[in-house]
C-alpha cells in the first residue's frame, strides 16, 4: 500500500498491485497523489479491445488507438514533469 501523510497525500513510489477481476480479467490497483484508489483494466468490449482507467466514480474506457495517443503524453511527463511540448518564442 502507498505511503499516505497527514494530509492525505502519497508519497511518490510505485505502488501498483496486479490482479484479476471478478470476471477473471487483468487489473492494476493503485493510489493517486490524493490517496484515491485508481485502476487500468481490461474489458470484454464488444466492439474490440479496451481497457477501463480511472476511479471507480469517473472512469474512461479507451480503445487500444485511444490509449496509444496518451503514451506520448505520459512519455513527456515522466521526462520533463508536464504534458506540454516545449514551445519556444519562434514557433508562438
């Protein structure tokens, strides 16, 4: 389980755990910065692969071209701590 502080925050550490759903399909666990439990799962979508992300209450289901499009994005924040293309006053 993910370090949580007073305040409710967790601690930056890997603290995803693997495991099946009801349904016997693969799921990772975890916590956000806020303490909430999160998930990324597959799903039997009828119309093609997709995998569930986000909280129980809010949660997207992305096709496998939809969540190609955020491995960039994630890509950029790992490295630089924002999701946003350097911009530079030649290219504005």
């Amino acid at each position: 389980m993910a370090d949580v502080s007073q305040d409710g925050a967790v601690a930056d550490e890997t603290n995803l755990v693997m495991d099946l759903t009801m349904r016997g399909l693969p799921i990772a666990r975890g916590f956000d910065r806020n303490g909430d439990h999160w998930s990324i799962g597959d799903t039997n979508y009828p119309e093609g692969r997709a995998v569930w992300l986000g909280r129980r209450d809010g949660r997207a289901l992305l096709t496998q071209a939809m969540a190609a499009e955020l491995i960039p994005l994630l890509c950029r924040f790992v490295a630089t701590g924002s999701i946003a293309e350097a911009v530079t006053w030649e290219d504005a």
